[in-house]
C-alpha cells in the first residue's frame, strides 16, 4: 500500500488516482463538520461545488449548509461551523453542503476506488478503514483557494505517519515524506503551531476560535464518511 | 519584507508576484547548474521552456544545454549536469538552456519585479542580494512535472530560515511556515533525507550519483544570477 499526498485540489490532475481510496481532508472546517453532522445522526450529505447548487437545492425546499468566505450564506440553513450541526437540527435529515474549499476537492477527487471524508475527529476510524480497503492511497488537501495550508499538510502528515506503523504500508514519495517530516516536527505542539495558521487567524478574526480547538481534537468519533454516487454516506456495519 | 512559497509553478498564478522578487530554484540541477557555468565564466544564459525552442537555436548555431527526462537531449551540446560546465567549455560564451521543470519554471514567473536564480551552491550570496532589493520574496519551487519536490522545497525553507535571521523579515504564510518546519526537521541529516528523495533515486538510476553531492555543497558560488529580458546574466559589481 503506497500513501501519496495532493497538498492542493488544483494538482489533482497530476495524481493517477481511479483505483485509489481518496482522503479528502478540510481540517478547517468542512470534512470536521461533515463528520459531526454524520456523528450527530444526518441520514446523508449531499455536497456541491458552487453556491449556485446549493442555491438550487435550497428552493426546490432541501437543508442546506453553505459558505462563503467563513461565513453563513444568507439562503442557508447553516454555514461551516461543525457546532451548528447538532443532534436536534440534523438527525436522521439529509443535507445539501457547499464550502469554500472542501466540497469542491470531494468533487473534484471523486472518480476514484472509494473516496473517504478525513479530519483529526475521525482519524483512528479512518485509519481502519483504510487498512480495511488495501488499497494504494492519495490524500487531498482542500487547502485554501488553491494554495496550500497548513492544517490540512499536517492531517496528512499525521495520517500518514498513523498507516505506516502498519506492516505492508510504504509512503516513499517526496509528498508523503514532506507531510510525515511536517508531522514529527509539529506534533508535540501542533495545537500552538496550528493557531498561528492563516485559516486559524481568519476564524478568530471571524469568532469562531471555539471552532478551531474543537476541528483539533482527536478520534471523538468513528464515522467514516465516504461518497456513494452524489451522495456522502456512512456505512452501516 | 513577507516571504511566500510557491511550491509548484502548476500554482504559480496563485500568488502576486509582480512587485516581488522572485527567486526560482530547481536544486535538482537546473538552478545549480545555471549558477556553475556562470561562476565558470559563461557570458550569459538563455532560458527557454521546450526543446522546439532549443532546437531552433541549436540549428541557428548557438550552444545549447537541454535536458529531457535527466538526459541530455542527442542534438544539444551539454545536458543538465553542472560537470559539463566547466571553465573550458563554457567560460565568454552564451549558452541557450532548456530543462524539464528549471526552465520552465522561470519562464512561467518571469513577470516581477527581479527573477533570480537560487541553489544550495549559491545560498549566501543569493541571500545579501535579496536583503538588499527589499522587497517582499516569492520563491517558486520547479517541482517536478507540477508535483512538489523534497529538495526544492527544503531549499525553500533553508533560504527563509537564512533570510529570517534579519530584522524587518517575516515569514507567516502557511507555506512559509511548513518548509521552515521542514527544514528545521531535516537540517541535521539532510544529505541522507534528500537522497532518498524521488529525484535522486532517478539521478543514482542514471549514473549522476556524484551531481547529487554536488549539488547540496552550500555557498561555494557567489553568483546571483538573475534575468534582463529574455536572458540570465550576472550583474556586475
């Protein structure tokens, strides 16, 4: 099992990945939020690249969570933040989630073997599900508009580090090298190192630093999200 | 004075970089190699993004490196090995010069304020001359065929880390905060870890053991090479 790293949705095109589990990973906020509202009972996820979608779904009368520049669209039922997406507002609904930068690097990695939703609250889960598959994987950073950022570099570094204490897993590429060496640098203080990111900095400016302590926690819950057609689901055992 | 990092020229219209200086690197040889045959005496440089170009000035006579995947191209006079520049081949002439991710990579961030050449063999001089431009610094990562590289982007981070020992310097992107990181994790055992990188398995492959070596040697050149036009020249004092 080879481990390799998209640190941006815009280099998707250079990794082969059609036969690959795909982790598409947004620690700030979107895959964090769409493990809660999974965690918090949401029957399934319907996510979407533009507002205009989303737009489109909220008037023929379906939930939906959209962002735009950290903040709530004014349509949307709710926005990015994963507080919002409580038991009493989401169990058992489906919901239609448009973001920045996370649904539109799950539509844009989703011709593959199984594309799976990663973020530091399911890290453990995901990473027996990854083990389950035995399959060659590719990590994809949601970044920022492009770029890349620093929080989710460090899920795949710590996400990768997690699959290589596992006998047959190999992550050889420079990519994964780059993200486990940004791990082990990190790691002892990572919560400090992550406050100090762009994203982290532009949450609190925007009040939700509650948020930011909240995406960093570890393994709180064992859903594995994972894309059936349009539609995220999580698998019932 | 900010400095950001361009991990791939695929990301290169991500950034603003008009007013900046931009410091391109491909250590993995193109940018080492440039600064050997100037500090051999080479007169000026042209960099060119295909081999059509390179051939077309091969046929009108000029002397020409071009390189095609680590080898040298069979109608070109040198390849992308820093040894074939040497005082007696190159030393009063122009060399029209075309890599697989270097010259690219120039050509592709060509429009700023000062493009400048930078390696591991040049680093100190590389580093005065920025600090005396003052002005905030992009430093673009050639990468491999789009894909982040190991070498090129600890290169990155080395040439912060230097460049963050000055007042007035700062370094809060997310991308410069990573290949600090990163260099601060490899720093120590850096020639082994980047000889397990990708590029250099694919040199030992090839017979360029010995390049590899060469060009992690630091501050051996103090050549800055930049480009005037559609040429690389170095200045003058």
């Amino acid at each position: 099992m080879q481990i390799e790293i998209c640190f941006s949705p815009s280099l998707i095109h250079l990794y082969e990945h059609r036969d690959s589990v795909v982790v598409v990973t947004d620690v700030f906020r979107a895959t964090t939020t769409i493990c809660t509202a999974f965690a918090n009972g949401a029957s399934y996820i319907i996510p979407v690249a533009t507002e205009q979608e989303a737009l489109a779904y909220k008037s023929l009368g379906h939930l939906v969570g959209a962002e735009q520049a950290t903040e709530r669209c004014s349509f949307a039922d709710f926005g990015n933040s994963p507080s919002e997406y409580s038991v009493d507002k989401v169990n058992g609904k489906a919901i239609v989630f448009m973001t920045t930068n996370g649904t539109k690097a799950i539509k844009g990695a989703a011709d593959c073997y199984q594309l799976l939703i990663g973020a530091f609250v399911n890290l453990q889960a995901l990473t027996e599900r990854i083990l389950s598959l035995g399959k060659d994987v590719l990590i994809v950073c949601s970044g920022a508009n492009g770029r890349i950022c620093l929080e989710d570099s460090l899920f795949a570094g710590a996400l990768t580090s997690t699959l290589l204490a596992e006998d047959g897993v190999e992550a050889a590429s420079d990519g994964a090298r780059m993200a486990v060496a940004l791990w082990h640098q990190a790691n002892r203080d990572f919560s400090n190192i992550l406050m100090q990111s762009e994203h982290a900095r532009r949450l609190i400016q925007h009040g939700f630093r509650a948020d930011i302590n909240y995406c960093l926690r570890r393994s709180i819950f064992g859903v594995v999200p994972e894309l059936q057609g349009d539609k995220l689901i999580v698998r019932k055992e």
